[in-house]
C-alpha cells in the first residue's frame, strides 16, 4: 500500500505545475520553443526553493499570489533561463504593449530589460 502523499509535497507538486504552465504560457506567447533543459532546472531550482521553506512560508505561497511570483522570478532567473533567447525576448519585451501576457509575466520580461 502507497503512503499518502504530505502537505508539502502536494503543495510542492502545485507550485511545480503552476511554474511549468506558466512557463510554458511565456514561451507559447512569445513564439519561441522553451529551451528544455533550462526550464527543467528552474522547475528543480523552485523544488528546491520550496522544500527549504517552513511550513507556514509555504502555507503563505497558497494564498500570496506576489509571493509566489518572487519564487517563480527567482527560479526563472538563478536557472539561467533569462539568458536564453535574449537578444529575441529583450526586443520583443522593449515593446511590452504588442505581447499578449498578463502583467504578472513582468516579473520574467523585466529580468531581460
């Protein structure tokens, strides 16, 4: 019999998912194809961010929609993926109002102004 999977890992694996899609969303609007490798560092890097949290940190992310859009940042840039297509994302960032994103995706496109 499987043991029931902890808070903090369904917690973890939401966050994950949510990243994941939003990553993917960025990428999609932007017309560019993800660069693998890169995203599946940031999803381990916010893993990791995750787990180092205590439980009411974590607790918090739930509910705290900038908070976890700080962890998102942080992960999307300490993974390298603000590296990554620069030049093309720097330029299409530049011109803010064409791209069809939620204003929450600042917190990506400003790590390549």
């Amino acid at each position: 019999m499987s043991k029931p999977a902890s808070p903090t890992t369904d917690h973890a694996l939401q966050l994950r998912e949510e990243f994941r899609h939003h990553l993917e969303t960025f990428y999609a609007q932007l017309k560019l194809a993800p660069p693998y490798e890169s995203v599946e560092k940031a999803i381990r890097s916010l893993t990791t961010s995750i787990h180092s949290l205590s439980p009411l940190e974590r607790a918090r992310l739930a509910t705290d929609t900038t908070a976890r859009w700080q962890h998102f940042r942080q992960a999307f840039e300490s993974s390298g993926l603000s590296k990554k297509h620069r030049g093309i994302i720097a330029g299409l960032a530049r011109n803010r109002s064409s791209l069809n994103l939620p204003v929450e995706y600042d917190q990506f496109l400003n790590l390549y102004l």
